[in-house]
C-alpha cells in the first residue's frame, strides 16, 4: 500500500464522524496520543490530503484536498500527500507522523482527533484548509487558491466542502 493510501484512508469515511466517541480508545491509543497529534499542527506542522468517496475515487474529475495546519501557516502550496513538521518543533518528524496515523486508524479516534482539530481552530490556534482541483500525480504540489477556511463545527460535518467548488 503506498504511502499516499495510507495517510488518504483514514478520511475517506469523515462523513460518519457524529458516533458517538467511546469512553476508552480503540487501538490503544492513550490521551497523549492526541496531546501530540495537536502540538504536531500548533507546532507548524501540516498535514495535506485529498478526501475521496469510498466509492468511484478513481472516477473524480474533481478533487478535494484538505490541509490541516496552525493558523500561523500562510504558505499556499502544499505536496499532496505531505506531512512536514513546523520549523523548531520539538517533535521527531517520523514519530510526529506515526503519531498522527496512529490517532486516524480507527473512526472513533479519528472522531476524537477531528473533535480536538476543531477545538483548536474555534481557538484561533489550528487551520483546515479546503480547496477543489483537478486530478493531481501523487507528491504533486496543490496550489490552495480560491480555498475555504474551515470554522470548528464545519470540520466536523464537513458540510462546507460544496463551498469549495
């Protein structure tokens, strides 16, 4: 599976991110687990992905690509894809990545995850960025123009991304 699967998978299914969340995290993952994800993005660091349909993903004439950043963040072009940790962060790169798959692997934690992201952007701390585009190579660069900040509550319903096209 490359790499690119694996980081885009854990999104495919966000539209079922109203479960309920269960009182002790699958997979093992702990509470710092999350901590860590979060000082990743507070940190500069940046997560760009493309969201696709469970179904028919390879028939998209239009894409969806999210990046998930600090609100620090002004940079505009971003390797699909990517996940690059902010200029003096205090985090290991690999194990800030690893980390971050960790917390996407299962819908509940993912849940939770996205519940915290979105935390941090009605905090004024956090960004989700979310633009339409063509069908792009994998590691190509995404230009966000004409993109769409996402607030807190739109993260987690996702019902802004019509707003991008």
């Amino acid at each position: 599976m490359t790499v690119l699967k694996r980081l885009v998978l854990p999104f495919v299914a966000m539209s079922l991110l109203l479960q309920p969340i269960a009182a002790q995290f699958p997979d093992g993952v702990k509470d710092d687990d999350f901590r860590r994800a979060i000082q990743f993005y507070t940190e500069g660091g940046w997560f760009c992905l493309r969201l696709a349909p469970v179904d028919g993903a390879d028939k998209e004439r239009e894409w969806t690509v999210v990046v998930l950043s600090s609100s620090a963040l002004k940079a505009t072009s971003f390797r699909l894809g990517g996940i690059e940790v902010g200029t003096g962060s205090s985090l290991n790169p690999i194990g800030a990545g690893l980390n971050i798959q960790i917390v996407m692997n299962h819908p509940d934690n993912r849940a939770e995850f996205l519940k915290r992201f979105a935390e941090g952007i009605d905090k004024g701390l956090l960004r989700a960025r979310v633009v339409r585009t063509a069908p792009l190579e994998p590691n190509a660069r995404v230009q966000l123009s004409n993109v769409v900040d996402l607030k807190g509550p739109e993260l987690l319903t996702l019902r802004n991304l019509e707003q991008a096209r």
